[in-house]
C-alpha cells in the first residue's frame, strides 16, 4: 500500500474491499487531511473536480488545501517506475520532508520541491 508507505494512512484503511466508494456524507465524517486522487481518466477535467471539493469547506483537506492528483502511471502498475509514484505521495503527505532533500537519480542531482 503506497500511502502507508508514503507515511500516511487511508480513510479506507480498515474496509473489507479493496476499493470502497463513499459518499460525500462519509467522507465528511471521516474528515480526510488530504485528498488524493489518481488521473486513471485521462480526458477528465481533473481541475474542476479539484474545484468540486472546495464546497466542503469543512472537510480539513479543503481547509489545508490540500487536494492532490497523482498521476495513475506512476502508482497504478507495478512497474519501476512505482518509486517515482511514492516518492510523489510523500511530497503530498509529507512535504516537509522532502522540500530541501537532494535526490540522487542517474548521475544526476535533483532538488524535490513540494507542488504549490
């Protein structure tokens, strides 16, 4: 599971299926710090989604703002680039970590900033 290992933990983590669906109801009631989700569709208008969720302005990942897509090629198949997808993950739930972390990949040094 990328998010646990990206240091988080999922609204879905003690359900039964493996991909439950919820209604906004219980997403309130389970009040996430963050949300995020996987451009699987890649025709779907994602910034208006993003837009959809600022009308529950109580739920604490509106607050924060923080609303994240990831991009489903990099966490969707196992494939090496699955590394890429959790390191993305962690800059999401842990921005603090990585925000001034020099990563070494290739030969080449990269500096890891957090998406505004």
């Amino acid at each position: 599971d990328l998010i646990r290992l990206a240091g988080g933990r999922s609204i879905s983590e003690n359900e039964l299926i493996n991909y439950p669906l919820y209604s906004i109801e219980t997403i309130l009631l389970k009040a996430p710090e963050i949300i995020i989700m996987s451009s699987m569709e890649s025709k779907r208008d994602y910034l208006n989604l993003v837009k959809m969720w600022q009308n529950w302005k109580t739920i604490p990942a509106v607050k924060m703002n923080a609303i994240y897509i990831v991009d489903s090629n990099l966490v969707d198949r196992p494939t090496p680039r699955i590394v890429e997808g959790l390191e993305a993950l962690v800059r999401m739930i842990h921005p603090e970590v990585l925000k001034e972390k020099i990563h070494n990949r290739g030969g080449t040094q990269k500096k890891l900033k957090r998406n505004s």
